[in-house]
C-alpha cells in the first residue's frame, strides 16, 4: 500500500515537461499558488536564505518568493548559477534588488562561517534558512553501499546532513534573538526509502529527517522565547541537475513550500510535509510478525 502511495507521489504532475516550466510562475498573480492575497502578502518585506538556489527546486522556491516581495540570499558553488537564477526570475517580472547573492560551499565550515556572518550583518531576522543543496548517489554501480568509497560517503553526508547542521548550528541563537527561528529542510521520499542501490543518499536523507526532528526538540527547549519552526518538506520527483529522469517541473514544491513557510507564530515544529498529502513521521514501527518464542 504504502509502495503504491509512493508511486502515486513520484508520478504526480507528469504531464508537465521543461518546456512549461515558468507555467505558474508566469500566472502567479492570478493564483498565488493556492494562498489567499492576504497571506501571500506575508512574504513582503521577508528575507529567506536558500542554499543550492543555483539550479531545480532552490531556484524554484526563489524565484516564488522574489516574485511574492521576499528579498531572497541565494547561495550555492557556482556564482553562474546563482546570477541565472537572478536573470530568470527578473525575466518573470521580480525586482533585481530582491536578490542577495552569497556563494557558499557547504561542505567547507570556514565558507559556512564566512556566508552566515554576512547574512547575520544583514539582518537576522531570517524568516527561513531553506537548507536544500544536496548530492545525488553516486550511481556508478549498482551496489553502492558495498562498492562507493569512503570519500563519496564522507561528500555525500557533509553535503546533505552536516552543512545543514553547521548552518543551523551557526544561524540558530542569531535568529532565535530576532524572535523566530524558522528551518525548513528539503528532504526526500529516499529518507524512508529501502532500496538496493538507493545508496548512501537515502542514508543522508533518513539522518536529515532525524536532524529535523531532534532540532525541532531542542531548539524549541533551548529557544523558548522564541517562534521555533524547524520542519521538512519532502518533493517528489523533478527535472534538475540531480534527476535528468523527470518530465516534472521543479515548480511542483512551491505550493507546498508557500504554505510551510507562511505559517502562523505557533505552527509546526518537527513535520514532515510532502507535496501530495502523505503523513510521512520521522520513524515509523511495524510490528515483528512472528513470535520471538
Ligand atoms: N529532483 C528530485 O527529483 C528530488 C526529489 C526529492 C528530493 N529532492 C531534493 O531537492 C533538493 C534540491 O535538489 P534538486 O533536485 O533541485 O537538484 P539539483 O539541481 O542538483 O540541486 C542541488 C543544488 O545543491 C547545490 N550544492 C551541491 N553541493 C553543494 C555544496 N557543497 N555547497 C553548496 N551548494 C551545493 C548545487 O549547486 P552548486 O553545484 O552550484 O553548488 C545545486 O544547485 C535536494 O535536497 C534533493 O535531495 C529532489
């Protein structure tokens, strides 16, 4: 059932193809992507922090929220990219000045430092750190858990799971102190998947669905003057970098994407929300079934 259910997400808004990709964000004025025209005005005058806004869903979610009145830092490895992003979202009708761009290497903890210290210059009242860089598995062998070597795994997790901790680690008290600490981290269905070949992302996934939950935990106990909402939006499939086998438009997660991080003061803190309504929870049990004698 639940194999069936998964299917169903991944295969959600095929039809669309590369060619319509700009499709709603051109429109974005005649639907707000499902918001009200009261609480698609939250995003004026807000500034949200995107890593690997470069390429597929960091630009996506970057050119809504430029297109919405958020002034956007965008960051990632590649300075190109980041101006691409600009271009594009200019081209949709967004101010150029709405964008800040910081390049930042998340493996590397002095870039991580260096980027967090200009953005708390800036201002810290972020109203979201979107941690959603990521590396793909390493797919040149169908067996990677046995066949991968110790510096694709240790890339993989720096990039997928320890830089967003440092970021968050580093950003945490700095907006905590403006009064809302808000993260959001762009998991995956791979989190919970068990799939030979899945590899060592679907390991990086599962421990980033596992940081969400712990730092949701802590940071409301360690932050309680605060307005804590640290949570996980998990996609389905699109065309990026990453997934050159997808017909989807990375578009698909700005709905979902709009309304987590428009939430109210008081809203959640350690969920997992997918963009096709599945209850997804950080660990879910299934009972043994057979006796243990
Ligand atoms: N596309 C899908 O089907 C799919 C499905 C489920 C979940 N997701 C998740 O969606 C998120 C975005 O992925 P995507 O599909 O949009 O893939 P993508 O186009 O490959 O985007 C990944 C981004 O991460 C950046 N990045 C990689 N390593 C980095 C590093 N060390 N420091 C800073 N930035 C780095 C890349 O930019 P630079 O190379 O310029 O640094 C790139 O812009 C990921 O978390 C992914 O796991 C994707």
């Amino acid at each position: 059932m639940l194999i069936r259910t998964l299917r169903y997400c991944l295969s959600a808004f095929r039809p669309k193809t590369s060619t319509m990709q700009h499709a709603h964000l051109h429109n974005i004025q005649k639907h707000f992507f499902g918001l009200s025209p009261s609480r698609f005005s939250y995003f004026q005058s807000k500034k949200f922090w995107i890593t690997g806004a470069g390429t597929g869903y960091g630009r996506a979610i970057a050119h809504f929220l430029s297109l919405a009145g958020a002034t956007v830092i965008i960051s990632g490895r590649r300075r190109p990219m980041l101006q691409k992003t600009v271009e594009e979202a200019v081209n949709l009708g967004a101010r150029p000045d709405k964008f800040i761009i910081i390049p930042m290497d998340v493996t590397n903890p002095d870039s991580v430092r260096l980027a967090c210290k200009k953005v708390i210059s800036l201002d810290k009242a972020i109203a979201c750190l979107i941690n959603n860089a990521a590396l793909p598995s390493d797919r040149s062998s169908p067996f990677p858990l046995l066949d991968n070597s110790l510096e694709t795994w240790e890339r993989t997790m720096k990039t997928n799971l320890i830089g967003p901790w440092l970021l968050c680690r580093t950003m945490a008290p700095h907006m905590a102190e403006a009064g809302s600490l808000r993260i959001l981290n762009v998991s995956s269905f791979a989190g919970w998947a068990g799939t030979s070949g899945g590899g060592i992302y679907n390991v990086s996934k599962a421990a980033l669905n596992s940081l969400t939950f712990n730092m949701a935990c802590e940071f409301e106990e360690a932050f309680p003057e605060a307005d804590v909402q640290v949570n996980a939006v998990i996609p389905g499939e699109a065309l990026s970098e990453m997934n050159r086998n997808s017909a989807n438009s990375p578009e698909r997660i700005i709905s979902m994407t709009a309304k987590i991080l428009s939430t109210l003061p008081d809203g959640p803190n350690g969920y997992f929300f997918s963009d096709c309504g599945l209850h997804l929870e950080f660990c879910t049990s299934r009972s043994y079934p057979k006796s243990l004698g």
